[in-house]
C-alpha cells in the first residue's frame, strides 16, 4: 500500500541552517566557538536573519584557531558541567581539533563539534553549489576519520528535514556519563534547503533526557564494607572525582571514618587536598602494603613499570565507566567493579560502614588517621622546604615560583596545570580547598591550558583563571590565538610560562629507558628549544601585560603586578626562566 503524499504546506520558510540555529538554542546551547569557512555561508545568513528579525542565536565567539575554540568549550565544560557547541571548517578545520578532541574525549568533558563538507554539485544544481577552488580539494575519502577515535557519535545530515532530531540525538549522547565529544558533518546544499515552518519538529529535553548513572549492588557495598572492616591498610585512588557534585566530600567522610589514606593518582579534576587523609599524588610507598584499595574515578592510578600492588589485596573499582573499553589494554585490578556514579556509590558504602562499624574497628581507624596525620605533617612540611630554595638567576626553582602564586590565589580561583614535568611541582605548592579547582587534562594533547583558562572566564567571570604551561606546551597551544581571543572578548587570563628551554620530558623519557645510553654520554637528547625567546612578546602584541623574570628575588613583585592586571581586566603573561632542562 503506498503512503500518502506529504501535505503542502503554506507556513513561513526558512532554510536548514536556520532551523539549525534555532536547534541548538534549544539545546539550551549558550555559546558557539567558532572558526569559519566557506562551508558556512549558510549558517552566517540563517544567523543575520534571525538577528534582524530579534530572534536569539548562541553567543558567537570567533576564536583564530580551531586549537584554541575547541579548548575553550573544553574549559567552559570543566565549569559549568554543559557541552558547549564547536563549528569548524571542513576536513582541514576538523583535522585542527582533533588535538582537543583527544583531550575532551580522556577528560570526559562534553562537546558538540560540527563542520561543514565541500559541496557536492558542481554547476549551480543546488544552491550551496561549488564555487570556489578549495571545494573541489577538500572532500577527503572519509573526514569524519579525522576525530573518529574519540567520538561518541558522528553523522552526516542526510536532509534538513531532520536537523533538530538530529541536534537533539548528539546532546544527549554528548552529556551521557561518562561524556564526550559527539561529531555533526553538514553540506552546504543541505543547509540552504528551505523547509516550512510545520515541517521541522522539536524534540523537547524533557522527552529526551540522558540515562542516568545510579548506585552499586547492597550485596557487592555490603562485601566491600566487610572488607573495610577488616583492613588494615586501605587506600583510596582518584583522578576525575572533582568532575562529581557529591563524591569529593564523601572521599573526605569515608576516609576519616574507616581510616583511609587518599591519593590522586592522576590529578585531573581535583578533590580538596585539605584534608587530614589526603597524602598526595603518589600511592607507591602505601601500595605495596595496602591490604583493600579504592579506585574511584581514575584512569591511571599508578605506573605497574614503577610498583606493584600485593598480590593477595583486594581491589574495588567505583566509576561511571569501569571497563575502559576505549582503552585497548587496561589490566588494573578490580576484584569488584561498580560501576555508577561514584557519588551515590560513596554514600551507600559511607551508610553501610556505619552501620557495621564496631568499637575495634573505630578504635584501629582512630589510629591510623592520627598516623596519616602525622605522615601528611611530615609531607606537608617537606613540600614547604622545597619552596625555600629560590633558585638562581635564569634558573628559578618552580617549587618557590608556584609557593608565591599561591598567595596570590583565592579558593575559586581556577588553575590549568600543563606544567607537564613541572605539574607535580605545581600541584604539591597550591593550596586548593575547592574540588575542580585545579585541573589537568585528561588526555596527552599539548597546547590546551590557554584555550580552557579563557573558557573558564567566559563561564565563571569572577574567578581569575591561572595558565600554568611550559615553554614547549606554549608553543602548541597557538598563543598568538589565545591572546587575541582573550582581548577580543575581555577575557583576561593570568599565564605563568616556565620556560626551561626545552622539552624536559623528551629529555627524561629517553633517561628512563636508556640511562647509560649514547644520549646521555653525548647530551643529545633532542629536546632543546630556542633558548632565548621573549615570549612577552606575545602577549603585549596582542594588548596583554607582559613580563619576563631571570632573578628569583625578583619574582614576587613581577607576579603580583601581573596578578593586578588580571584582576583589573587586562591578561598577563609572566614569562619565568625556571630550572633548565
């Protein structure tokens, strides 16, 4: 039986591309990161006419590089928690995010990446038609390879028809925990069709939601419970859990009510550190004698090449994403994995612990957190020491630089730490009360600390946001791009550069691998770079305040003028000649 014909209607038109714009105003889309193309022809006349017509767009943020667009949606949803939209040009723009997809992707960050495709009529068949040299090169085999691996979903737009359906389905992938970035490829003949207003539909976020992530098993919390009861070293490993509303304060309940030593294993999204439990980033002295470990959202917990956990210790893995199927080998231990949201999980094992908590277990916990205690003074103390060193002239010591911002810092304010081998120095020296106050990415992509500090201005504008980056990190991060954009949209970004020439963990790479080796012996470990940059340059080419530091002694009034341009309103680059390389 044939269907019947579709009605004709006589409803107002409007093309693909403005129904794509008022798409993602439905998604509550609240920024668009931009670098555009001439695929985009469409999307900047949907955007003009509904201005003119006082209808709402997303706020346009036209960023020089795809690096630094796509970096900021990754700050803004370190923030705020909600993917932001990222539109590029083509294949060639698609291939300039992949960077920062790979790092959305591993820091389990949402963000709706969108292009166009060179158009596929040649002789004015359609209106969109190729008209210009480069639609004829850049339509590559299969574009959407260019960030597959780290996607979540990816679609070519068959008709116009379905644009909303369309947005609707990558949001609420996009925002599905653990997110990530969702990939939505559009030809220029797709978005000049013209479709009545009645033939588009909505697709309301209520109808829609993202499945929710929910607790454990009572049986599995109850075994792990037991097990607690029991221990007499037990430890807790983190990495993302300052992504979470609730599991940073329940690590810090859990931990002083069974006596637990905590670590961040890798320090992505932080806890507090302020508490008496917390120990650090390294669990290697603990983990060999720990009897029961927690892994509660992390990745990479420790090095297996460096320490070993006991053989007969018994593991339980707390993470909305357990498996890491997106990881082809991960072979760390979980005699029990529960996977959910490790808030909820926390609370029901915090609930079940008190309920089997006896007067021998409260008694055993009262002891091993006044010798965490101690052992965290004794830390503490030995991190204060290091600060003490200043260093020397064209060789200042991290420790003290990052030991004077600290006073500078208040506990909203947000840090990106890409100091790379110099991270460790950074964490360790600021004191960060807040959870996701202090953020790394999840991922190896350098060049993404400038493009996420300018986002996080954008979404939390009465924090100073801090870019910790080395010299080498610098350069991937496209500054000249970063400085614009934060003049542009006044956006002012504090930029600590510690500049050691080099790549130092080229050099130290090498080392571990080859320690007596030939490059060594030669000191030639290709990782030098030009050693006597001005980076300030940069900066104040682009209307920032710039300043370069050789000599320790002169390092605290330097940043604390900077730190007055920055709070004032104007971005600041201090450029630091810390420990060579």
């Amino acid at each position: 039986m044939s269907q019947p014909a579709p009605k004709i209607s006589n409803a107002p038109q409007h093309s693909t591309a403005y129904y794509f714009i008022e798409g993602l105003n439905e998604l509550g889309i609240e920024h668009l990161f931009c670098n555009f193309g001439t695929d985009h022809a469409p999307t900047i006349e949907a955007m003009a006419e509904r201005q003119k017509n006082g209808e709402k767009v997303p706020n346009v943020m036209l960023c020089p590089h795809e690096n630094t667009a796509a970096h900021m949606a990754m700050g803004y949803a370190a923030v705020t928690g909600r993917g932001q939209a990222v539109l590029v040009h083509v294949d060639v723009g698609t291939a300039n995010t992949a960077n920062a997809m790979h790092n959305l992707f591993r820091s389990r960050l949402p963000v709706l990446l969108m292009s166009g495709k060179a158009p596929y009529t040649s002789s004015n068949e359609l209106v969109g038609s190729r008209d210009t040299y480069v639609h004829f090169v850049q339509e590559p085999i299969d574009q959407g390879a260019l960030v597959r691996p780290y996607m979540k979903w990816e679609w070519t737009l068959p008709s116009g028809v379905v644009v909303k359906e369309a947005l609707r389905r990558a949001h609420t992938i996009m925002e599905t925990k653990p997110a990530g970035p969702v990939y939505l490829m559009a030809q220029r003949e797709t978005l000049t069709e013209k479709w009545a207003n009645d033939q588009i539909r909505s697709y309301a976020a209520n109808q829609y939601s993202q499945p929710q992530a929910g607790g454990a098993d009572p049986a599995t919390i109850a075994q792990l419970a037991d097990k607690l009861i029991a221990a007499e070293h037990p430890v807790l490993i983190c990495g993302y859990a300052g992504q979470s509303k609730n599991a940073p304060k329940l690590i810090e309940e859990l931990a002083a009510f069974a006596g637990i030593a905590v670590f961040e294993g890798n320090y992505t999204f932080n806890i507090s550190h302020e508490f008496p439990c917390f120990l650090g980033y390294s669990p290697n002295k603990h983990l060999p004698k720990a009897d029961v470990g927690l892994l509660v959202d992390v990745d990479v917990p420790w090095f297996p090449a460096d320490v070993q956990h006991g053989e007969k210790s018994f593991w339980a893995h707390i993470d909305v994403d357990t498996l890491k199927s997106a990881s082809p080998m991960w072979t760390f231990p979980g005699n029990i994995r529960m996977q959910g949201d490790s808030g909820v999980i926390l609370g029901q094992l915090l609930e079940a612990l008190k309920a089997k908590a006896t007067p021998k277990f409260k008694e055993a916990v009262a002891k091993r957190v006044e010798a965490l205690g101690a052992e965290r003074k004794a830390w503490r103390e030995s991190v204060a020491k290091m600060a003490t060193n200043k260093g020397k002239p064209d060789e200042i010591n991290p420790h003290y630089l990052f030991a004077e911002l600290n006073k500078h810092l208040k506990p909203d304010d947000l840090v990106f730490n890409e100091g790379v081998r110099n991270a460790g120095a950074c964490a360790m020296q600021l004191t960060r009360p807040l959870p996701n106050t202090c953020v790394r990415s999840g991922g190896g992509g350098l060049g993404w600390s400038g493009g996420m500090a300018l986002g996080a201005k954008l979404a939390a504008p009465n924090s100073m946001a801090v870019q910790v980056v080395g010299d080498g990190g610098f350069y991937f991060g496209g500054p000249s791009s970063v400085f614009s954009v934060a003049q542009q949209y006044k956006l002012p970004i504090l930029v600590v550069l510690l500049d050691n020439t080099g790549w130092s963990a080229v050099k130290e790479s090498t080392l571990r691998v080859f320690p007596q080796g030939e490059a060594k012996a030669s000191e030639k470990f290709q990782a030098g770079l030009m050693p006597d940059a001005e980076f300030s340059k940069i900066a104040e080419a682009f209307g920032a305040h710039g300043e370069k530091v050789v000599n320790p002694d002169d390092l605290p009034a330097a940043l604390e003028r900077c730190v007055k341009h920055v709070r004032g309103g104007r971005a600041a680059l201090l450029h630091v000649r810390v420990t060579k390389l």
